[in-house]
C-alpha cells in the first residue's frame, strides 16, 4: 500500500514538472520579456532577501526560482497560474492580508507594480527560471551595486531635457506651455476645461496666490476692469509680484521646508538668538528676486563663497545669512551620552536639507541602503560627515567697511597714549619713592601675595622685627628664587595637551573668529587696552596672549581649540581674564548648550586659572572655547562689549598638583639693573623705584617681557603708577579722541551659523548606533549622480552646494 502511495506521488510530481516544462515552453517572448523587465527586478528588490533557496526562506518560501514561487510556503500556494482572484500574492502586497503586509517593513507597492503582477499572473506567470541561484548569485543579484544600476536608471535621476510640446489642435483655451500638456491629458480623458472665471474671481484669486491676501474693495474693481483690457492680466501679476507680501507669503512656505524655529527646544528650550533675521533675509530675496540658485549656494554655504552677496542698503552680507538655517535644530539637556545628541541633530540636519532641496528622504540610509530611493548608507554618512565637519557658531553679518571702522586710525593712535602716559608716570616716580620711606599704609595694610607691594611689606616687617635690610632682602631673594624654581618645574609637567599663546604655532592650531581675532600672531607682552569710559586711561597692561579686545571691546571674538580626544581621567586648566559677561567652556562632540556636566565659566577682570572636571567624558571628544558676550553659539548674553584674554590652556592628568599660581609680577624687582643686595630701606625703595622705570621704559620701547607687563599692571591698578585721565594733559585728549572713534563702531549683527574649521573624516555606523562604528566614509556627494570623493581638508559644503546645480543632477531643480 505505502509502495502504491509513493508511485503515486511521484508521478504526480513528474506530471507537475512536466506541466510546468510545457507552460515555461509555451511562453511568448513578449511573456518572457514582460517577466524579465517587470517582475523580476521586484522580486529581487523587495523579495528575495527573505525569500530565497540559499540562505533565507521565511515561511518556507522561495521566490527565486519558478517550481519554489508555484509550490508556496507554509500558508499553501500564494500564485494560481491565470486565476488573479484566486492568488494571494496579490492580497499581500495590496496590504488586504491582516498581519502579512509585504515587502516586511516597507511601504506598499506603487500601484502600477502592483497591475503589473496581477497582469502577469493573469497570462499564466511565465517565468524562465527553471533552476535555483547559487549564494554568489543571489548575492550579486541583491548587492547594492545591483539595486543602485537599477534605480539610477528611474525617470527622476535623468537629467532635465527639453521636450517636445504637444500639439493641440483647435486650442482655443491657452497656448502656454504647461496649459498644453494639461489640455492633452484632459482630452485623452474625455474631459474639458473649465469655463474662464469671471474678472473678479481672477483678481481675488491672484491676490490671494500671489500674496496671501483678499484685494479691498477698491482693488477689486479696478484690476477687474483693467483684466478686461490688453496685457491686464499681467499687469496685475506684475503688480502684485512687486508687493512686499510677496515675499512675506512665500518665505512662509520656504521656512516651512527648512523647519524654522525661533528656540531650540528640551528643557529650557533656548532662544536661537536672531534667528528671525534669516526670515527677514528671505522675504527680502524673494521680493529681490534673487536666482533659485544662489539661494541654494547660500543656504548650504553661504559663509564661504568667494563673492558673497552684500546688501548696500543694510551695510550686511546676505549670503551668510542664508546659512542660519543649519542652526533650527533641536537640542537636549544635558545629555549624557554627547555623541549620540551630535549624531541626532546631525541627522536633523541630513533630514531637513535632503527635503528641501533634492526632494528626498537620506535620513532613511542611516541605518541600512535605502529601502525604495537610490540612496546608499554610505550616501547617507557622505553627508552627514560634512555637517558633522562645521561646528554650531555664530558670525557677525555686517560688511567689512563697518566691522573696521576706524580699526587704523584706533592702532595708529594706541603708541601715541602709550607714549604720553608712560611720560607722565615716569615723571612721578620720584614722590613714589618719597611714599614709599614715609607712608606706612603702603606695607603695613599689604598682606595678599597678590599685591605688588608685598615685597616691600614682608621686608619692612623683618626690619622692624630686627633684622637688617641685607638680612631682609636675602630672605626675599630666596623665597624668589624657590619661585622661580616652581615655575620652570611646572612649565616643563608632561601634559595631554599644552598650548602657550605667546607662541605663534599654538595659536596657528586653534581657530578664531570674528575681528576681535584677526591678528595671526599672539600680542606681544606689554599689550593694552584703552578704557572706553570712566575717569581711566587703560583697561590693562597685558603680557603675551591672545586678546579680542585690542582695539575695542565691540569687536565679535570666539576662540577654539582644535578637536582633542579624552583617554582617561584629566583635568582641563586655563589662566584667563575678561569681563563677567565673556565666558569659558570645553565642548563635548559639538554640544553647544550648558548643563549638568557641560559646565561654563565666566571670566575676570583679573587673571586667573580654571579648573574645569573632564573625568565623565573619558573616551569622548572635546574642544576648549572662549567667547565673547554676543558671539556663543547658544548662550548668548546682549552685552555690545565684551572680552577675554588668555595666556595658557593645558590638560593634567586628575588628582595631580595644579599649576603654580605663579607670581611673577615680583621678578621685576630682582632683575633691576642694579644687582648689589640693598643696605638701608632708601636703597631698597631706590630699587623699587628703578625697577619700575625700567619697566615703563621697556614698555616704550617695545622690548618689555611678561613679568614687567604684569608688574606694570599691578602697580597701575594698586596706586602706585596714576591711571586717572588728569595723570597728563596729552594723555588726556588722545583718550578722548580714542574713545570718540571707538564709540562710532557699530555692534555687529550677530546670525547663528556654522563654524568652518577643518575636515573631520566620518565613520558608517553599523545599523545606525554610533557605539558600533565602521569603515569611514569620505565626503562627497550621492552615488547615483556622482561618487568622487571632495579633494578638500575643510568640510566640503562648497563642494555640496555645487553638486547641488550641477547640470546632471535633476534632483534639486525636480
């Protein structure tokens, strides 16, 4: 009986093969063909990744061979050859199926796919494929470079042609161009256009597509008149074309495509502090009529173009404006994993540019090659590497005439104050000296390390206390040297990172911004800074560094680091000065808020080391940053003047000593010309005295080291050198003058934007998750259009802007 049964069963398989052989057999070309262009590029796109006989057969069904589509899966046969109705497959993939929606995970299928598989079951699903693929072949036939060959090929990857306008005979509805193709489709239909509206719908409907707006009463009537006569109609576009509601309208919708946000959202959600000026910079483009391309270049790289497109008028650059929109993204608080809010608003980013301007999702390839478009992952992180390049910034808008106002006339001035002031403190040193042997006040209320005159308070101490003065000045001689001794072990500590600004190679690795910054040298020692208001003639005497705030406070500064990675526990230090409002901060992988562990520090008008805690961010990446009041990329403070200084930056290992709180403001006193040890208190404060003018001299002639410049600046703020403008009648009126010059500077217009600094290369993350990274990607545009990596060591947005209106491209101008 069995016997019988397996006789049966396979003469019934050898009948169903038969069957099949003679069906395949008796297939057309044209059937065949049909199979070959319609359905099976489906079936390899959307199916055979789950359903195959090599690897992958979910449901136990394989759809790479015909004897596998025909025998079905686990739910029986899925295709009836000629019957529709009575094959699930197209159930399926109409998405009629609860629970069996195919392709997994995707969208249905386009409609016309869809009739092409109904209409191929219908003429008895021919299909030639009468043995299953190897692994290699169904790798190849499912790689990448197989769907992008395909993909490339669509309608909407093919560069933009002029076409041929159809023709329409007995056309006496509209003879424009687009009408044309619209007229030939309605008769294809059998329909017919409407009748003209009547003059005053037209007007009202012009109005409100044009501007937004219903016309008055009066506008009514009169344009509704003037359509019935020759070239009225476009009379009234031209007329409405040149409305400021143009541009009002239409930015509305613009704004809409780059997400417009006036804050950034999260916890205490901050403002994008002028963010509103890029809606303004888009009403006036379009009422200007600016070209859709150089729209495009100054949205993705405004800040960069050679030739920028400057508004007279308004004395400001537009084109960096355009950039803002990078900005508008959302940012958490705090967040405790940096990388991965970077790699969020970057995302953002891809999302928002990749719709607006080529009118596809890329977002999609973070995770995998794009499901539908002709977008790899590799695509994907192409892009994504270019944002992630720039960091959060902001940048002043207004034109260079106004940035630089009276910036020469304002340094040709500074030696001259320099030279008058040091005249007069010169002349006075004899009655300091006088101050010094009679007025007790000067040592005996002197007992912070930091003043000036602390030497001369602990040598009278030891005098009255029975010492002799050559007693006395050789304990202070010796706590010197020890001083001096600390210092030098301390500068010469192994370090992580260490950048001293009197060094022009530290600075060249660090990235400036704005015109507080344009010197590419560090200032000398001896630099300074004319106070703006009040009864002083200087701010400061500095030693060597970086300063914004040479010339003016007004002037826009940001300074930062290059990218530094954190590999164990370290501290970040730094000796700085500035205003309150001027701040510090390192930056975790671009986050450019503050919060729980992403703490800022305000500055001093003194100089000072701070300690900023980098332990929590081991393994991650960081930068130092230094800003002025305006000039934050979030945190912005409406301070017009603002300012920092700084000497050294430098990251400890945690827990070691700090650096020495160094007092070098007392070498001046022990490098005096005069080397004999003083014998009486007339010869010590003969060697105060001294080593001041030696000081002041050495400021006027350009050669004044650090000390000194300290030295001078203590004693300038501590009484002992008169920094009142009375201090001399010359002195007094260049001040005077300065400050009227200074005052005339405008504050500069500030806009959030990128920062450019330099290239960073981009790895592919696997699956999307950034803690699982891959191969890096460079930076270029997409395949399908053009695979060449950018040959640039900046971001490449440049680049990208090109390739946007490159002339193969159809994607932006689609």
């Amino acid at each position: 009986m069995r016997s019988q049964s397996v006789l049966f069963l396979m003469s019934l398989l050898l009948a169903l093969q038969a069957e099949q052989c003679c069906v395949a057999e008796s297939f057309t070309d044209k059937q065949l063909e049909f199979f070959e262009n319609r359905i099976r590029p489906v079936l390899i796109e959307q199916c055979y990744s789950c359903h195959n006989s090599s690897k992958t057969a979910d449901g136990s069904l394989e759809l790479d061979h015909r004897a596998g589509l025909l025998k079905g899966g686990d739910g029986g046969m899925i295709v009836v050859p000629g019957d529709p109705k009575a094959s699930r497959l197209l159930s399926i993939i109409r998405h009629e199926v609860p629970g069996m929606k195919m392709p997994q995970g995707g969208a249905k299928l386009d409609r016309t796919v869809i009739e092409d598989f109904e209409k191929w079951i219908a003429m008895g699903a021919p299909d030639p494929r009468d043995q299953p693929p190897t692994i290699e072949e169904i790798e190849k036939a499912t790689s990448w470079e197989a769907v992008l060959l395909k993909r490339k090929q669509w309608w909407s990857l093919q560069p933009i042609q002029n076409v041929e306008l159809p023709r329409v005979n007995e056309n006496g509805w509209s003879n424009h161009p687009v009408d044309r193709f619209i007229l030939e489709k309605l008769r294809a239909k059998q329909l017919q256009p409407n009748e003209s509206a009547d003059a005053r719908t037209l007007v009202r409907r012009l109005f409100f597509a044009l501007i937004g707006l219903p016309p008055t009463a009066e506008e009514s009537d009169r344009w509704a008149d003037s359509l019935l006569k020759t070239n009225g109609f476009s009379e009234l576009v031209e007329h409405l074309l040149a409305s400021v509601h143009f541009g009002e309208r239409w930015a509305r919708h613009w704004m809409d495509w780059t997400r417009y946000a006036d804050s950034h959202g999260s916890e205490g959600d901050p403002d994008i502090e002028n963010g509103w000026l890029y809606r303004d910079y888009l009403i006036r483009a379009l009422n200007a009529d600016v070209p859709y391309d150089q729209l495009v270049r100054e949205h993705v790289a405004g800040d960069l173009l050679g030739n920028p497109r400057l508004n007279a008028r308004l004395g400001i650059n537009e084109s960096l404006i355009g950039t803002a929109h990078w900005r508008m993204v959302f940012h958490g608080f705090s967040p405790t994993d940096a990388l991965d809010e970077k790699t969020r608003f970057i995302d953002d980013q891809v999302n928002v540019f990749s719709k607006a301007f080529l009118g596809l999702t890329v977002s999609c390839a973070r995770c995998h090659d794009h499901k539908f478009d002709a977008i790899s992952q590799n695509d994907y992180y192409a892009l994504a590497g270019i944002l992630s390049s720039c960091r959060p910034g902001r940048s002043a808008i207004d034109v260079a005439e106004k940035l630089d106002l009276n910036r020469d006339r304002l340094a040709a001035m500074k030696p001259q104050i320099k030279n008058a002031v040091s005249k007069s403190w010169i002349s006075s040193l004899p009655r300091l000296r006088d101050r010094l042997l009679v007025e007790d006040d000067l040592w005996k209320k002197t007992d912070s390390t930091d003043q000036v005159l602390k030497p001369w308070s602990l040598l009278r101490k030891d005098v009255s206390n029975g010492a002799s003065v050559t007693e006395a000045w050789q304990k202070l001689t010796k706590t010197w040297t020890l001083e001096r001794e600390t210092r030098a072990a301390d500068a010469s500590r192994k370090s992580l990172q260490r950048w001293r600004f009197q060094d022009s190679n530290d600075l060249a690795a660090w990235h400036r911004t704005g015109g507080g910054l344009n010197n590419e040298k560090p200032a000398s020692a001896g630099e300074f800074a004319v106070a703006s208001k009040g009864s002083s003639v200087l701010l400061g005497i500095y030693p060597s560094g970086v300063y914004s705030h040479r010339l003016s406070a007004k002037h826009p500064a940001r300074l930062t680091s290059s990218d530094i990675r954190i590999d164990g526990e370290f501290d970040l230090w730094l000796r700085v000065i500035g205003d309150g409002a001027a701040s510090t901060r390192f930056v975790v992988h671009d986050y450019p808020r503050r919060g729980v562990v992403f703490p800022t520090n305000d500055l001093k008008n003194q100089w000072q080391w701070i300690k900023l805690d980098l332990s929590y961010w081991d393994g991650d990446q960081i930068h130092v940053e230094l800003t002025t009041a305006m000039d934050a990329p979030v945190l912005v403070k409406n301070e017009a003047r603002s300012w920092f200084g700084v000497r050294d930056v430098l990251i400890w290992p945690k827990g070691e000593t700090p650096p020495h709180e160094s007092l070098e403001m007392m070498d001046p006193w022990f490098e005096s010309t005069e080397s004999l040890v003083p014998s009486s208190l007339d010869e010590a404060a003969k060697r105060l005295v001294t080593s001041i003018e030696t000081a002041i001299q050495a400021w006027q002639a350009n050669t004044i080291s650090d000390s000194q410049a300290i030295f001078l600046d203590s004693c300038m703020h501590q009484g002992l050198l008169d920094n009142d403008l009375g201090v001399s009648m010359d002195a007094s009126e260049l001040v005077k003058e300065y400050r009227r010059l200074e005052e005339e500077i405008p504050v500069a217009t500030r806009v959030p934007t990128l920062e450019e600094t330099v290239g960073r290369t981009q790895a592919l993350y696997i699956r999307g998750d950034h803690k699982n990274q891959g191969t890096v990607v460079p930076h270029r545009f997409l395949e399908a259009i053009d695979s060449t990596p950018y040959a640039t060591t900046q971001s490449g947005r440049l680049e990208l802007a090109e390739d946007l209106l490159r002339k193969d491209n159809p994607l932006t101008r689609r």
